[in-house]
C-alpha cells in the first residue's frame, strides 16, 4: 500500500469532521466527496431513450431507437451524435453556476465522472477531448475555462488526450442566455477559428466536443462545422446539462 493512501485513510476521518463533504449541488453535508443528497439525487432527470440518434432530442417513445428528429432529417447538423448527461433544471443549473461563477473547481470532476459514462466505445480511429474556447478576455475575467477542466478531468479518467488549443474563439461575443435560437446562431459565426495545424491534428480523428450547458446548440453547430472542415473524421458532442428544446 502506497505512502499515498495510507496518509489518505488515516487522515480522512479528521478532514471529514473539519470539512465535511457536501452535495454537489446544494451544499447538504453528505457521505462522500462529489456526491448528491437523496433531494437532489430523485430530483435530477437524466437523459436516455427515446432520443435522436443524432442530436439527443427527446422523441416519442413510440418511435423507438435510432430514430432521427426532424429537424436532424431536414438539416443534418454537422455532428455525428450529441449527447448531455442531463436534463437543465435546479441540480443541473446549480452544479455548473457553483463551478462557473462560485469557483468550485472540484465540480469539473464531478461532472466528468456522469459524462464519462457517455463517451463513445473505443474503436480504430484515435479520439481527442476538444473543450469549447472561451475568448481571451473570459478567460482573463473568470480564471479558467470550465469545458477545458471539464475536458481535463476527463482525460485523466480516461486517457484520452486532450487538444486545448485546437479550436480559438477569435471574437468576444456577449452572453448567449437571453438571446433566441437565431440571434445564439448568428452571434457565434465566425467567432471560432482552427490552430494553424489543426488538419494535421484532425485527420482520422474522432474530434468530442466538451461544453458545460447546451441551450440550443449554436455553439456547438459552429465549432463543429470548423472541426468537421479541418478532417476530423466523427464529430461527437458531449455535454454536462441540455436546455429542453421547445415544444412546436
């Protein structure tokens, strides 16, 4: 037994009562670190099937497995297959605003250790995390991009490596929340762009993208366009909490 874990078992009941863990999303003390209390446990809505094969939107259950939506059967989006852990609600909301905005940075690894679960079975073709870029001035605001320590704990949990430096966010943009599908859509255009040897890096690669929130997916639509035309074999997304998309 390592050095490591012994220091690990003898000191955790000391840490434990001097800093109790807490609920991930609401701050109930709770048994173990990066966990949930029973309230928030029962209130969070997964996502699973029926879903679009393509863009995980919900679908009738009558329609079955690997079915497509219609707007993915009108307008192919330029990725394989998106997926988020969850549905966007309280638990949702509240675990990526801690990390956000309260600085929680162990929540990364929380939302990591769900979306693993999610990533695509290993095949022939090399994969590589991509986090979505935040622009220079976020970055200088805030500390820290949350899809790249989203990214990086996934890499640690699965060895995949990580390329944080493949896409770049050449634009400032304002905060996508408040705006409708169409102006999310318009505002994010040409506010992407690839590393100068992102093509060598891409081809015959299986590009996943990492974000934190999905709205309506104009983000991810943009970078994937530009991972798509830089020879990425596969494009997938992958996601902690997706925002319902309206009911027609």
């Amino acid at each position: 037994m390592s050095a490591a874990v012994i220091f690990k078992r003898s000191f955790r009941p000391l840490l434990d009562y001097a800093l109790p863990p807490r609920c991930a999303a609401c701050g109930t003390i709770v048994a173990q670190p990066g966990t949930f209390c029973p309230d928030c446990w029962t209130s969070i809505a997964f996502l699973g099937e029926p879903m679009c094969a393509r863009c995980g939107a919900d679908l009738p259950a009558v329609i079955g497995q690997d079915a497509l939506c219609g707007a993915c059967l009108a307008v192919p989006p330029p990725y394989d297959r998106a997926r988020a852990v969850l549905r966007y609600g309280d638990v949702g909301r509240a675990v990526a605003h801690r990390l956000k905005y309260g600085r929680r940075l162990s929540l990364a690894g929380v939302m990591a250790a769900h979306m693993a679960r999610l990533l695509p079975e290993e095949g022939a073709q090399p994969v590589l995390l991509v986090p979505v870029p935040l622009h220079r001035w976020r970055i200088w605001t805030r500390g820290f991009n949350q899809a790249a320590l989203v990214a990086g704990r996934l890499s640690k949990r699965t060895g995949i490596p990580t390329a944080l430096d493949l896409l770049r966010r050449t634009r400032h943009t304002p905060p996508l929340h408040s705006l409708k599908p169409r102006e999310r859509a318009k505002t994010v255009s040409g506010a992407f762009a690839l590393a100068p040897n992102a093509q060598a890096r891409l081809r015959g690669v299986t590009a996943i993208l990492i974000d934190d929130i999905w709205t309506t997916g104009a983000t991810a639509t943009a970078c994937a366009q530009l991972l798509r035309r830089g020879g990425a074999a596969r494009v997938e997304v992958l996601c902690w909490a997706r925002v319902p998309r309206p009911a027609d």
